[in-house]
C-alpha cells in the first residue's frame, strides 16, 4: 500500500512539472531551425535582430542602416513601457505598449512604414512578446512571440542568437 502512495505521489510530482513548463518554442512551427514568424502557413525569415537605445526589439530580414531604414524586408517591431529589457513576458493590453509585423515593408528609423501589415494594434485581441533568455555581454538573446488576430488566425515567431545594438 505504502509502494502504491510514493508511485502515485512521483507521478503526480512529476506531472505537475511537466504540465507547468515555460513555453519556449513556436506552436505549430512552419519554420523549421529558422528565425522568424509564420502567418497563415507562411514562414517569414528574420534573422537580424536589433536592440534599439531605447531597448525595443527589431527582427529584420535585411540589415538596417545606421539610420535604421531598409525597404522590401520583412519584420516584426516590439515596444515595451519597460526601456529595459529582462527576461520575462510584455502582454497585449499590458506593457507590450506597440508591436508590428510586416511582410515586403519599409522600416524608417525602426519604424513601418509600409507593407503588408500582418498584425499591429487594430488587428490583434491578445497575445505576448517574451524574452525567454538575454545575455548583454554576449549580446544573444532568445525571444518568441504569438499573437492571435481579430479574424482568429496566429501569428507566432521566435529568435535565437546574436542581437547587434542600433544607434537610432
């Protein structure tokens, strides 16, 4: 009897661990290994990722110039109330205060200013940007993000590696 009670206490232990894990990967992944979002079974790739003086995070298909434009890219812009990124969740509603993502757009100083807009404030009811991991000596951080739209469809990305600092 005494056997029976430690068996079912480890069990419930150890599903009460699994079931409460940090989410740290895309749901239903289209993108493979690849940094980036994906949209209606589309990956977008995004393997450039800035970290702006007032710690915003930019993912970018294309290098930025130093003024931070680019044009024909594909990207995904996050700001917080926070201007000092931590490791933690920023909430749709919360202190996720502006987030973007856009296909074949134009970014002016880290800003979008055309392109297919595939999620920003009017078209998104919930969602969350976290930073799973930051390392600012390194400069590598771990990021994902999903983002339910109005219509119902997902949005959800992630980044995993080196982040470079812009200057405007």
């Amino acid at each position: 009897m005494m056997k029976k009670y430690i068996y079912y206490a480890a069990l419930s232990c150890l599903l009460a661990f699994t079931s409460c894990s940090v989410e740290e990967t895309v749901p239903n992944n289209t993108l493979g290994n690849e940094n980036g979002f994906q949209y209606n079974s589309v990956a977008y790739i995004t393997d450039m990722v800035y970290v702006t003086p007032e710690e915003d995070v930019i993912l970018t298909s294309n290098n930025l110039s130093d003024d931070g434009s680019a044009n024909d890219v594909d990207a995904a812009v996050f700001k917080t109330t926070a201007n000092s990124l931590i490791e933690k969740s920023y909430y749709v509603g919360g202190d996720l205060t502006n987030f973007v993502t856009v296909a074949n757009g134009n970014l002016n100083q880290g800003e979008v200013t055309d392109g297919e807009f595939i999620i920003d404030e009017q078209i998104v009811s919930s969602g969350f940007f976290r930073i799973v991991s930051l390392d600012r000596n390194k400069k590598e951080i771990h990021i994902i993000f999903e983002f339910q739209r109005t219509d119902g469809e997902l949005v959800a990305g992630s980044f995993d590696g080196n982040y470079a600092l812009s200057t405007f």
